[in-house]
C-alpha cells in the first residue's frame, strides 16, 4: 500500500526484496546497495562466464570481463537502489541457459529459463521480452522434434514462465479494476 491506495504501477520482485530487508533490520536503502553490489558481482562473473562460453581468446575474455567490472554506468546503478541491476542478472542468466536448452534439451534448463523469465517479468515488464524470446526460440530451433514433444516443452515453458505475471496483473486487477 502506498498511502493507502494499492501499488500497481511496478513490477514487485524488487519492493519484495526490499521488504524482506526491512523485516530483517536492515534499512532498505542500505539493504538495497548492499544487494546491488552483490548482484553486481554477479554480473561481472556472470558475463565472463558467458563470455569464456563463447570467445576462444582468453585475452578477449579478461579485456571482456574487466571493461565490465570498470563499466561507470553499471558501476553507478548498481550503487543506486534501482531494479535495473537484478533485471541486467537475469537477462544474462537467461542468455547462458536457452542455448543450452535448447542443445541439450535437458529438463532442468527449460526449467530454469521459464523460471528466470518469470522473475524477469517479476523485476521489470520488459521482462515479458524474454518470454517471447524463449517460447520463439523453443518453436524455431527445436523444430526437428516431433509437434508433440515441442507443444509440450512451449506449453512447460510457458506455464512456467507467464504464470508469476499473470498472477501478480490479476491481483492488480482484483485490486484496481484496472
């Protein structure tokens, strides 16, 4: 509640965290950078992984990797209390593992993508993005599957993926009407 009307204008993944911290002791606002320095962390181990996934160069990898830890403009949202940090995080973690999803075709990768895209749309409605990116994905690149099998990866994906959207847009309706 914000001032005593509902708030629905974002996303709750982040409030949510921020939240919790504050029913731990923590100040918010100094939960909230303590966080996003974490997630920064993150990111920088994150993208050299996926970048050490990728290049054959080490060096590129190391330039790749460092050029992110001395980034100023993620270096400063990340000092903020802004959402922008774990939305970053996610997206990265969803480009490592779609791929290998889709090569592997292992059920804790479907699993872990429709997961992180749910979360995503938890953290930002763009997020919503990677859904489509995954359910295009899954329908294009599998397509030497049977229907059968694809139809049901999609509808996993899916259900898995939009279900934490649709819940939290059908409490805002039931709360707003709108």
């Amino acid at each position: 509640m914000l001032g005593g009307d509902a708030f629905v204008h974002w996303p709750p993944l982040f409030p949510t965290l921020l939240a919790g911290l504050d029913l731990m002791g923590i100040d918010p606002l100094d939960g909230a950078r303590s966080f996003n320095a974490i997630v920064f962390g993150l990111i920088v181990f994150t993208t050299g992984h996926l970048l050490r996934i990728h290049l054959r160069s080490w060096t590129l990898v190391f330039l790749g990797t460092a050029s992110l830890l001395v980034s100023v403009i993620l270096l400063r949202v990340s000092i903020m209390a802004w959402s922008e940090p774990l939305f970053v995080l996610l997206t990265l973690l969803f480009v490592i593992y779609l791929p290998r999803f889709i090569t592997e075709r292992r059920f804790v990768f479907l699993l872990l993508i429709g997961v992180v895209a749910g979360l995503a749309c938890l953290q930002r409605y763009i997020g919503f993005t990677l859904i489509l990116t995954g359910f295009i994905s899954i329908a294009y690149f599998m397509r030497a599957m049977t229907y059968k099998d694809r139809i049901k990866y999609l509808g996993f994906f899916s259900f898995v993926s939009a279900t934490p959207l649709a819940v939290w847009l059908g409490r805002n309706y039931s709360v707003t009407s709108t």
